[in-house]
C-alpha cells in the first residue's frame, strides 16, 4: 500500500446528524476513531464499523464507511462473521458495557477467546444510557441509578480482567477526551492482529456524569492516572516523582527520591511480556490506593483464529495423499468391475 | 385495602404483581416497558411482602430465572417489549413444556427487528401461534386500559397455577406508556412452601422430604411413545383451556349491522370509531377479544349470522384477521385495516375503511 496520506478525518465523516447527547463522551472518541483512520493503510471501502445496541451502538450511522448496527448483545458475534467471511476488511466493533458484558458477556469473552482479528473498542460509562440510566455491569457496588433506588448489591466487572481471563492478546484503556492518546492507541490496536481490546471510559452527561471525576478532574489526574508506554518505567504524578514497584506479590506506589528510592527501583512496562501477572495487577489498580492504568497494557503476538485457519488448511492439505482428481477417484473404498 | 391511583400501564403492572403476591420478578431494561422494573426496584418489595426483583444480564438470563423460580412452585414472572420477548421464545416453550406456571408480560413496540420504541401489536401470531418451537399453547391476555394492566396481573397467576402453563399479558406501548385511573386490589398473601405443597401437589422444588416423591422438572423424553403421550396431555389442556377460558368484551353488538374486530390499544381507538360510525348513522359494534389464545371464535362466528360484514383492526399488517377469517369461515367478508411499524390509527381512519372496504365496497 501507499505511503502517501490518502485521507484526512472528515473523509470517515457522514453526513447524518448525531444524536447523541451534547457533551457525550462518545463524540469525542468518534473524533479519534476518524483521526486513527485518516492514519491507517487501509483503504476506505475496507472499513467495516459493526455495533451491537446501546448509546455507542449509534456509531456506524455517524462513520462514512459500511456500517452494521445489529443485535443487542452481539456485537462481537457479527463482527466475528464479518471477519471470517471477509478477512481482508479491518473490522472495528463498537460496544458498549451493557452490549458487551451483560448479555454479549459470553460472545465477548468467546470472541476473545479464539482472537478473532478485530478491534474492538468497548464503551464504558458504568450505565445503560439508551434506556435511559439503569445499572450496568460495570456500575459500581452501591451506585444508585433507576433500577438500584438504594444502590447496587452486585459487583461489577473489570472488563480488562475479563479480557485476560480470556487468554486475550491485547488490551489498552483511554478516556473519551483524551483524544490524541486515544488515536495512538487505536492506531496500536489496529496493528495488533488479533482481538485488540480497547476500554475507553466514557462520560454519560445525562446519567451517570462526572462518574470518573475523580481520575479525569484537573486537579487530581496527574496523580491519579497512569500512562503506560512500552520500554518506559511506570512513573506518573504532577511533580514526574511517584513510581510503581513490586512489593512482594503486590504492585506498590513509592516517590522517587524517598526512601532511597531511585528511577532505577520502579518497574519498567513491557506490554509484550505473555504471563499476564503484572498485566492484571495494573488492570486492577485502583483509586484511591492506586493511579488508573491507561495506555496499552497488554500486546502479545499469537495466531489468530484467521491465520490459524489457513495454516491448518495447507497442513492437511500437504500431509494428504489426495493430491488431484485421480488421486480423489482412487481413495477410499474402489474396486473394479470385469 | 383497595386504593385508587393516576398510574402508567406499566406501573399499574409493577403494582398488581406486589399486591398478587408475587415471588419473584426478574427482568432487563428495554424501552417502552422499563418502568416495571424501575417501578419495583423503588418500591422495595422485599420490604412489603418479601417478593425479590432482579435485575439480570439478558432477557435470556430473566426467563431462565422465571423457568427456575416456577419450578419451586412460585409465583414468578417476567417482563420486555417485542426484541426481548423473541430471546426468552426458547425458556417460554421449556417452561410450556415443564408445566411451570408463570406470567410473561409483552409491551409491545413496532418491528421486525430492532425496530422502534412506538407502541405496535405485531407480536400476534408470536403470543398465539407459538413463537417458540414444539406444540404448545400460551393463554394469552390482551389488556385495553391501565386498570386490565392491574387487574390481569392476578388473573394471569390464578390461570396458570390452574392449568400450570405459562401466562402472557400482550399489551403494547400505547398501554404501558398512558396513564389512567386503575383501582387497585387488595393485597394477597404469598404463600409459603406448606401451603404450597398442600395446594398444589409435588411438583414444586421445595425440598424433599421423605413424605414427599422425588420429582424432576424437565421437557426432555427420548421415547417417542412417551413424548407423544406427553403431547396428549398438554393438548387435552388446551382443550380444556379453550372450552373454559375464553374472554371477551362486546359494544353495541346487539343491533350492529358490521362489526369491528379489535384488541388492547386497537379497541379503544375502535370504540371511538364506532361512536363516530353511529353518530354518522352507522349500525356497527366492536368486539374485543380479551383472550386471544384461547380466540373468540364461537361468539364471532355467531355475530357473523346477524352482520354484513366485519373490519378487523390491529396495528400490526394483518395477523388477528387470519384467525377472524378462520372464525367467519367465509360466511361474510372479513376485511382488515391497520396500521403499523410504531404508526396507530386514528378512529376517523378507522370509520373510513370500514365505510370503504364494507359499506361502499
């Protein structure tokens, strides 16, 4: 393919009104999936923007590529046959945590699973917006929405621990208005082959507003988020001087400059490392213990589900004693009539 | 205590199921019939009789729990709107199958597919003719006001606990979404498992006792002979269902030289119509199936000896007049106005098509 820049972000514009709420979250992560394209090798006619139902659903109307809104819930599904039944498009699933995690949860995970080449950017704004603010799985214990009056009584997913309980391959968290970070990311995860999860959070300004305050607010983020880079040591806070380090089984934040401790003692990210150990540990991480991981956290190679496909058709076809018409007519069961 | 009350269809629903002492009710969000759940969730149920209301992943997930909570004798019910009805056709013919009593609530909204959120009545042949696989009947109630919302909730568990079969209230957005006046019922007692098991015999899962036979609920019989004989007997209850339980409202049908054919949301925009029919010197009456499975078909075949022709009318392309037509069997003609895909029609619509495809026709 060419070198040359073929599109700008406006190309991936279409020419529908959107409707989604002013100041929705999922407008600026919009702006950064056409920004990522206008970056990409891909032609435009090979894009494929495939959605379940939901708020973010509402995502292939908006995109001038081939869209697909589908079925609550399979997402992940149609996207998987849209890949299989034409592998040479660059799928993009837009989900939400309500499509993927309460009733696409099985497909998500299977989708993950046989990592299937697709990238999938998950939606999280800890609500099911559509219908208008009841708890999702994602909600947090005790969040009080439209069917949890007193608040929830059920834990919520971690969709990153969901992504490595599922053997996934990559996983990267953004937020809606990071918008340069979130490009990048995307511009990453589409380069992985494989199911690339990308969770971004996303603020619902009608339901569940301000939910992730405390990581975005100005005052607190630069202490209160962490950006991951492959090869970096994990270092954050305003003044560049908080790290993280390994204190026995568990992740640990120290200043730099304390206790004897150097930029040498804090850890250095390695998004390529396959046991995903210390993956999950930053997925974990938590206010207000810990800084949020964002960036890409995991990116292992492994076949996809496609490739594996193929390379098992060749094998079988190589070992087999049928190589033409002749060889067909002649297997099995033959005999000759006199 | 009887108490009257300016609700939603929907919260008129949400209401009866506490007052009908309902057990569990389980469910997921989907427009427009979310405020059954929200409804419960604020009213806090576990409080006022011990009913419990979850929230669960999927409309799948809502009437396997439904499958489950049937299964230990309670009264346990679900709700959704058209997308999420067709998900739970798979638990509705096992749980059909089972002879588990429970109620399934279907606001419906314009299709196929994803659809819309405006009110439609196209689910019809989904709630009467099966929609799930295998021979098996839903007795289905079709609501025309608030106070039906409320009043069918408890007639619902009263006819499935006797027939033990599963209970659909096929409503639609129209009705879910207005709000009317309803009276509501007196509370009723939940029942506890002695009085369960004393009421309704061994096949409920409330623990064994060596009094007690052992019992699996299940739908699955290998044995050709036996599956037929299962069949049987799940027939000889429609039949006896369908002799028993057929409901229906008649309006000004004694002198009415046509008649309207309409259900839920449909009647009412009908009974207008024919208001506006008589007023223009029109003889027309309407009948309103209550019960659309078991259907009217013996009082429409009658009034089909004394009208000159009848106009069906439904918010969905056609689907209620196969049955009216099966009913009439060709004595008079059964025509069909509708209206459909979130789109209602007007009484004054109504009133020109049957002058048009009846009277002028």
């Amino acid at each position: 393919m060419s070198t040359e820049k073929k599109y700008t972000f406006k190309d991936f514009k279409s020419d529908q009104e959107v409707r989604w709420c002013p100041g929705c979250g999922d407008i600026a992560i919009m702006n950064s999936v056409q920004k990522a394209m206008a970056q990409l090798d891909h032609n435009k006619e090979d894009y494929a923007v495939v959605s379940g139902i939901g708020c973010s659903s509402r995502f292939p109307y908006y995109m001038n590529t081939y869209g697909f809104h589908g079925i609550h819930g399979r997402a992940g599904v149609l996207a998987s046959g849209v890949k299989a039944a034409n592998p040479k498009l660059s799928v993009w699933q837009i989900t939400g945590d309500g499509d993927a995690l309460a009733i696409g949860g099985n497909h998500f995970i299977h989708e993950i699973r046989r990592n299937i080449d697709v990238n999938l950017l998950l939606f999280n704004n800890q609500i099911y917006g559509l219908t208008k603010g009841q708890y999702s799985p994602t909600s947090l214990l005790g969040q009080v929405t439209k069917t949890s009056p007193y608040g929830t009584i059920e834990e919520p997913f971690h969709p990153g621990e969901l992504v490595l309980g599922a053997r996934g391959t990559f996983f990267a968290r953004s937020i809606d208005n990071k918008v340069k970070e979130t490009t990048n990311i995307l511009i990453e995860a589409d380069g992985h082959r494989g199911t690339s999860v990308v969770e971004i959070l996303q603020n619902c300004v009608i339901f569940n507003h301000g939910f992730y305050n405390h990581i975005v607010g100005k005052d607190v983020r630069d202490d209160n988020q962490i950006w991951l880079e492959h090869g970096k040591p994990m270092i954050f806070g305003k003044e560049k001087n908080k790290g993280l380090v390994i204190d026995g089984l568990k992740l640990k934040v120290v200043t730099i400059g304390e206790d004897g401790i150097t930029e040498a003692d804090i850890l250095v990210h390695d998004e390529k490392e396959e046991n995903p150990t210390l993956h999950m540990a930053l997925i974990n991480m938590q206010h207000p213990n810990f800084p949020t991981a964002f960036g890409v956290i995991r990116a292992v190679k492994k076949d996809t589900y496609d490739s594996l496909l193929e390379k098992q058709i060749e094998e079988v076809k190589a070992k087999s004693n049928i190589l033409c018409m002749d060889d067909l007519l002649n297997s099995g069961e033959t005999w000759t009539i006199e | 205590m009887e108490e009257v009350r300016l609700m939603k269809g929907n919260e008129a629903i949400a209401e009866a199921a506490i007052r009908a002492g309902v057990d569990g009710y389980f469910g997921y969000p989907i427009t427009p019939q979310s405020e059954i759940i929200e409804y419960l969730m604020l009213e806090q149920p576990h409080l006022r009789t011990g009913m419990q209301v979850l929230q669960a992943e999927s409309e799948v997930a809502a009437i396997n729990m439904v499958y489950g909570a049937a299964g230990c004798g309670k009264k346990a019910m679900t709700s959704s709107s058209s997308p999420g009805i067709s998900l739970k056709l798979e638990g509705i013919s096992y749980i059909a199958a089972s002879e588990l009593p429970c109620l399934i609530v279907n606001v419906q909204r314009g299709g196929p597919g994803l659809g819309t959120i405006q009110p439609s009545q196209a689910d019809y042949f989904q709630a009467v003719k099966g929609g799930g696989h295998g021979d098996y009947r839903l007795l289905v109630l079709a609501p025309a006001s608030v106070q039906e919302m409320a009043d069918f909730v408890d007639l619902s568990f009263e006819l499935a606990f006797k027939y033990r079969t599963p209970v659909m209230i096929l409503s639609d957005g129209v009705i879910g979404q207005m709000m009317e006046k309803v009276v509501l019922p007196p509370q009723k007692e939940r029942l506890s498992n002695e009085e369960l098991i004393k009421k309704y015999g061994s096949w409920a899962t409330t623990g064994k006792p060596a009094s007690r036979e052992r019992n699996i609920i299940t739908s699955l019989e290998l044995k050709s002979e036996r599956q037929e004989a299962h069949n049987h007997k799940l027939q000889a209850k429609y039949k006896e269902i369908s002799e028993n339980e057929v409901r229906f409202e008649k309006l000004n049908c004694d002198d009415a030289e046509y008649l309207i054919v309409a259900y839920g949301s449909s009647a009412r925009i009908s009974q207008k119509a024919m208001q506006i029919g008589r007023e223009k010197g029109i003889k027309v009456g309407v009948l309103r199936p209550i019960t659309l499975w078991p259907f009217p078909s013996d009082e429409i075949n009658k009034l089909a000896d004394q009208v000159k022709g009848i106009l069906t009318v439904e918010m969905s392309a056609g689907q209620m007049v196969e049955d009216v037509r099966l009913a009439v069997n060709g004595k008079i003609k059964v025509e069909y106005f509708g209206r459909y895909g979130g789109m209602i029609p007007s009484p004054n619509e109504v009133i020109e098509a049957l002058e048009q495809k009846l009277i002028g026709g």
